[in-house]
C-alpha cells in the first residue's frame, strides 16, 4: 500500500522541498502550473486594521442587533475606526459607546442620509477624525407594506428616497475620496427580495432594492480601474429589530411572524445581523481585492429554492 502511494509522497517531498530552497514567490508542482506561496495572503493581525469605515445606518430601531449596528461593531472589531451615522442621534451614539467600550475608535454623528449637506457633514467629521475613508457602508432603508394598488404616491417616493436617493448621496459624496486615495470598499445593502418574491407584497420596497442592487454594480464597473470596489449583499429573512418594526404587521402578532420566517429558509431558521455583518467585513477586507459587483446572497440558501 505504501509502495503505490510511494509516486505521490515523493512527489509531495520534493514540492515540499522546492518550496523550502525556492527564492522566488511560487514553485512549480508536477502539472508545471505555480502552487502560490501563502504567505502572500496570510492575515496579520485584525483585517481591516488602519481603516475607517464609515457606517451609515449605524442605529438600531429597537433593542437587539440590526444589520447596521452589527456591521459598525463588527468593523471595529477587526480593526478598523468607525464613523457611526444614523438619522437618530441617540442610536448611533449606542452604537459608539459599545465600540469605544471594547476599546475601539469611534465617533457617531445624527444625519439625515436623503440630505446631500447631512452626507457631507458626515464625510467631513469622518475626515477630520480619522483623516480618510476605506470603507463605505450603505445599510439605510425601510420598508412599506401594499402592491401598486394599495401604495399611494406619496409613500413609493418616500421609500425610493430613503432607499437609493440615499445611497446615491452618500456615494456622490464619499468616492471622491476614495478616488484620491486610489483606494475604497462600497457595501450596499439590498434585499433578497429585490430579486426574488418572498412572499410579502411590498413592491416600492422591492423596487428600490432592485435599483441598489444595479446602482452597485454601476459603481463597481466605473470605478474598478481605479482602485474601489462596490459589492451588494442581499440579506434573506433576518432577525433583527426592524421586523418587529416594519413587517410585523403581516401577521397576527410577532410570534407568528417569527414562526413562519423561520420556516421560511432552507436552513430552518431566520438569520440575523450578525450574518450580514460577517459577510460586510469579507467584502471591505484586503481578501475580497477581486471580488466586485457581486451580490452576496446573505439568506440561508432561499435565493436557490424554485418554490
């Protein structure tokens, strides 16, 4: 057995071997093609140290994690200093208080994201505080409940506002910086929803995510030369403060909501922001360089069912 085997272990030894002696960054294996050197691609220390990001849609509605809050820990986490932006001042100040807590840095600014002087007046308290952007993190959104029907005007122009006006203003105000510095990650937040039917009847809600998801990859493509990258991650059904907020209404009350969510996914239960937040870090580190305009299916499996 060990003689059969004995071809393969040899050839293993002396891969091993040249890797040992070679000088330079690959080594060549018996099919002739390069086995990379990893220490190329070793992470050294948190994967995002020296970088800011900054979050917008930083709060949490409620108590408990939502995508953006968790998104803002996260980043600290690993490593990166974070502008914590919401249109409520108090949650984004929650959300700095546990990242300074940890033994982070953050600091947190109330902003109204539909408003280009807001963006603006976010961008320039995050260059005065940590003198560049890495990171841009759209996670601002709502939604609203009807069909074409049942959604008057004034609320399909509100959700489109929230939704990709403001992902429109904060891009417009934050890739010039980040074409200066030749440099730059953009995660947007969509919605498995704005390309498949989950069962809700919310279509400005859909639309505008539909709209972030080709937004993106518009970005992804402009700016790919020049050192940026944008992806999507579209979230499935997730446990977070914003569906006891915005989406409970469906249902007869919040425990028949999370029961039937959790049936929902292949997986047998909803995910959280946590989930996202994970994803999110991947995108805006240094081992995602190749990775652009994607969307990143956060949902469990749902995307892939036919049913």
């Amino acid at each position: 057995m060990f003689r059969r085997a004995g071809r393969g272990v040899r050839s293993r030894i002396r891969v091993i071997a040249q890797s040992k002696s070679s000088k330079s960054k690959h080594v060549t294996g018996d099919g002739g093609g390069p086995i990379l050197d990893r220490r190329r691609y070793r992470v050294s220390g948190p994967r995002l140290n020296d970088k800011v990001a900054i979050v917008f849609g930083a709060g949490s509605i409620g108590e408990g994690w939502g995508n953006g809050k968790a998104a803002a820990a996260a980043y600290a986490r690993a490593g990166a200093k974070v502008v914590a932006v919401d249109l409520n001042g108090a949650a984004a100040d929650a959300t700095r208080d546990i990242i300074l807590s940890e033994g982070h840095e953050a600091i947190a600014v109330a902003a109204d994201t539909t408003r280009l002087e807001d963006v603006q007046r976010s961008v320039e308290a995050a260059l005065a505080a940590f003198g560049r952007i890495d990171i841009l993190h759209n996670n601002v959104g709502i939604t609203s409940q009807g069909g074409p029907v049942e959604t008057s005007e004034e609320t399909w122009d509100r959700v489109m506002t929230v939704n990709v006006k403001s992902m429109f203003l904060t891009c417009k105000a934050v890739l010039p910086v980040m074409e200066a510095q030749a440099a730059g990650a953009v995660i947007n937040i969509g919605a498995l929803g704005g390309v498949r039917w989950t069962g809700y009847a919310y279509c400005a809600y859909a639309a505008s995510k539909g709209a972030v998801n080709s937004f993106t990859q518009s970005i992804a493509l402009q700016y790919a030369g020049k050192g940026i990258r944008a992806n999507c991650i579209l979230p499935g059904v997730m446990d977070t403060p914003h569906i006891y907020k915005q989406i409970s209404g469906f249902y007869q009350d919040d425990e028949a909501m999370v029961a039937a969510r959790h049936k929902m996914s292949p997986t047998g239960r909803m995910g959280d922001g946590w989930d996202v937040a994970h994803a999110a870090v991947f995108l805006a580190s240094d081992e995602a360089r190749y990775v652009n305009g994607v969307e990143l299916f956060v949902d469990g499996g749902m995307h892939a069912r036919c049913n």
